[in-house]
C-alpha cells in the first residue's frame, strides 16, 4: 500500500539522487519521485505542484549542501509559506557536524535526520518514525 504518494527529493549529487530514487523504488510504500537540484528548484517546484494538484507532496527529502539555496535556506522559506508547513521532511545528508543535527530540530517539519547514503533500510525505519 502507497502510504507517501508523492515524494521530492532534493539532492544536488546525481549519484546520491540515483540511489535515492533506486531505494525508493524497492518499497511498496512510496510512489512517484519528482528530483530537484538545489532548494530553489524544489520551491519553484512546490508552487506549481500545490497549484497542479491543489495540495502538497506527502514527503520532501532534503539535503543540507547544495549550490544556489541551500536546505536550510529551503527551510527557511518554508516558514515563510503556511501553505507548505505540513510537509513531511527528513534532512539527507553527508554531515555528522552535531549541530546540523540540532539546527534540524528547530524546524517543525522536519521529522528526522538520516545520512547518506541511503539505503532500503534506512527508508524501512524511516517509514516506521513516521
């Protein structure tokens, strides 16, 4: 059963978004993927999603590191949209700086932190936190 029917992934790394969308395939809860390469794509590609299909991505996997608008830049004008602030969103990323972590959890929307790479296991547990 589709449980996360449409899921961004916004990862400027063509490898790790590759074996994003591989991992994603392999678990009967998630369906379609749509891949952004910075977060100012990924809003771009929220507005014409939310206007599209008068709603909002049941799930949006976010990595810290990016050119143009960074994740957290990303979530920062996130804040600024309402319309966006029950978005699921769990941070990918290749940090283990203690404080990415923790600036993590001052978003109200971001329900996790997982780091890359990520793998069918990862997404298993995942699906369970949330």
């Amino acid at each position: 059963m589709i449980r996360f029917k449409n899921i961004f992934i916004v990862e400027d790394d063509p490898i790790s978004a590759l074996l994003i969308k591989k991992s994603l395939d392999k678990i009967d809860e998630f369906g379609q993927h749509f891949h952004f390469e910075n977060g100012k794509l990924a809003i771009d590609g929220l507005k014409k999603f939310s206007r599209k299909n008068g709603g909002n991505p049941d799930l949006i996997l976010l990595d810290i590191n990016m050119p143009i608008m960074n994740g957290w830049q990303f979530l920062d004008s996130l804040v600024d949209d309402p319309s966006f602030s029950s978005i699921e969103i769990v941070i990918l990323s290749s940090s283990i700086d203690p404080y990415d972590i923790e600036k993590s959890k001052y978003y109200n929307n971001v329900s996790g932190f997982l780091s890359k790479p990520l793998s069918v296991v990862k997404l298993k547990k995942l699906v369970k936190l949330l």
